[in-house]
C-alpha cells in the first residue's frame, strides 16, 4: 500500500524556472492538499482540491499554480521561482475534510539559489 | 489571537516521566480534533483523533474540553522515542471547512 507519495524529494532551482513538484495517492481519497513548512511558521496551506477538476486557494496561493486532472494524482507548479519560496512542501489527502485526518507524503524539500 | 494555539516548549522531560500539553482553540463551531506527531522536519503523522469522551491509545491519552476550548495530550511513561514536535489540528466547519494546525510542542525525553 504506497498511500500518498511526492516527488522528487529534493530539489535545487534557480530563480525565475519553473518547477513541479508531483503527488500521488492510491487511497482514491477526494481531498487533497498542498502545503508548506518553514520555521516559525508551522503548516501554511496552499492550495487543496476537493475532486477532480476541483481546485481553490488555501492561505499563500501567490505564486503557485495546481491542477488535478485526475483524482490519484495533485501537482504543485511554481511558475517562476523565487527564494521565498524555499520550504519543505507536503502533499496530503483526506476522505473527507470535515471530520476525517489528513494523511502526508513525505515532503519535498525545495532550494531556490 | 491565533485560531489554534500551543505552547512551542521545549518540553525536557526525563525519561518514566509523564507530561501533559494543551491546545487552544478559539472557534466554537470547531468539531473535529486530532494530534500528529512530527519529527525534525519529516511529515506529520496522526497519533489519535480526540472524541468528546476522552480517548486512549497505549501511554497515550487525549481529552477534549468544549467548554474551555481546549484539548490535552497526556503521555506516560515518556520514552525516548516519544522525542518529537506534538501538533494539534482542528476542524472547523462553520459555513467553509477549515483545518487548522497549530504550530507544535516540542518535546524532549532525555536519559
């Protein structure tokens, strides 16, 4: 049972590429989730998507782009890069948002030099 | 104020010991409530959802408190392992749902 996965693990960029970090879940949960974590500043949300084709914005969305064109799968674009956005990003799903736990992947851990 | 909030600790604590944190929450219309345990910068992971009756998982003990608006975390036995940020997560579904994380305890057992 792989759950929910990310990838790459880590990643090093320059500022200004894009960048896209992967998620995958086999659970067929609906809710998926996207957030950050930098010190100081614990869990900050993202974006999450409640189906396919369904997406909204979480608490930092600037700069951030996602789609979900299938339920398994839930990717993280970073249009153009910048060093702010250096953090560690999880991925997590959910059966359901209202009275169920979220479930993480294993992070990425992102550089922008 | 912050929605949810917790003491960041640390929290030193020997090893047998037992230690107890709590976690705020502001919202009254919060309904569900979890703990997750996170190590040095690894993902979260759900240590026990809350029930309104209390709960008990091994050495673990989780208690909700509707009235004050909080819920505890009670570890016995402290073991070395237990070394680790503890998070609290709410639910609030007033309207929208939102899930909130606090920002973590931290503890420390120490030999």
């Amino acid at each position: 049972d792989a759950g929910i996965t990310q990838s790459p693990r880590y990643k090093i960029t320059e500022t200004g590429r894009q960048v896209t970090l992967m998620c995958h879940q086999t659970w067929s949960h609906s809710y998926m989730f996207w957030y950050r974590q930098d010190l100081g500043h614990g869990l900050r949300l993202i974006y999450y998507s409640a189906a396919a084709d369904i997406t909204d914005k979480g608490e930092v969305p600037d700069g951030y782009v996602v789609s979900r064109s299938k339920t398994e799968n839930f990717p993280l674009t970073l249009e153009s890069a910048t060093r702010s956005q250096t953090s560690v990003y999880f991925c997590a799903s959910s059966e359901s948002p209202y009275n169920q736990p979220q479930h993480f992947g294993d992070g990425t851990r992102l550089s922008i030099l | 104020r912050k929605e949810v909030e917790q003491d960041p600790g640390p929290f030193n604590v020997p090893e047998g010991a037992t230690v107890a944190f709590n976690c705020t929450y502001s919202n009254s219309a919060s309904q569900s409530f979890f703990w997750y345990r996170q190590d040095c910068r690894k993902e979260p992971k759900l240590l026990m959802s809350v029930y309104s009756s209390g709960n008990e998982d091994g050495r673990f003990t989780a208690q909700l408190n509707r009235a004050s608006q909080y819920i505890s975390l009670l570890i016995r036995d402290s073991k070395l392992s237990d070394s680790a940020t503890y998070l609290c997560v709410v639910i609030v579904t007033s309207g929208t749902y939102k899930y909130i994380f606090g920002t973590g305890t931290r503890l420390k057992v120490l030999a």
